[in-house]
C-alpha cells in the first residue's frame, strides 16, 4: 500500500550561483574509447554552460565498484567517493547507451 511520505522544502541556490552537475557516463567503453553516450553528454553539458552550470563527468566503466550490498566492499572500492559527489551535486544526469 502506498504512503504518502512527509514534504520538507529544500534550499533553492541564490541567483547567479552556478549549478553543479554530476553525470555518471554509464558506457560500456572505457576512457581510451570512442563512446556515444559521451558524444551525447559532451552535446548536453556544453549547452548547459550557458545556464552557469558546473559539470563533472565520471565513466562508471573506469571504476572500481564491486557488486555488493554494503557502501564499501573493498578497500579500494570507487562507490563511496561517487556517493560524495552525488551529495554535493544540484543536478545528475545518468548518460545510458
């Protein structure tokens, strides 16, 4: 059954504070490859520039993430510094093929 779950308001940034935006470039192609969902994303964030929007773009393919049910799985694991920036970000964008 559904519940309706309690409303808070959140901080909208002043006017003129640029945006952060994180995208998690989802691709199967590792950096050193030509990639279309990074074709794609490149298009959206440098049309998103003039908006005053900071971007970050992280290609999932490239990281460390153990399959798991906990935050960290490994020492050298990549999820919870992502997790940080996803915190800290206005805006996310899950670039998928």
């Amino acid at each position: 059954m559904y519940t309706i779950k309690p409303c808070a308001s959140c901080d909208m940034p002043a006017p003129g504070t640029p945006l952060k935006a994180l995208v998690l470039s989802c691709s199967l192609k590792h950096q050193d490859q030509l990639s279309n969902t990074e074709e794609l994303t490149n298009l959206v964030l440098e049309n998103m520039k003039g908006h005053q929007v900071e971007s970050e773009v992280i290609r999932i393919a490239d990281k460390n993430i153990p399959v798991g049910l906990t935050f960290r799985e490994s020492p050298d694991d990549d999820w919870p510094d992502i997790v940080t920036k996803l915190k800290a970000s206005d805006i996310v964008i899950f670039a998928t093929p």
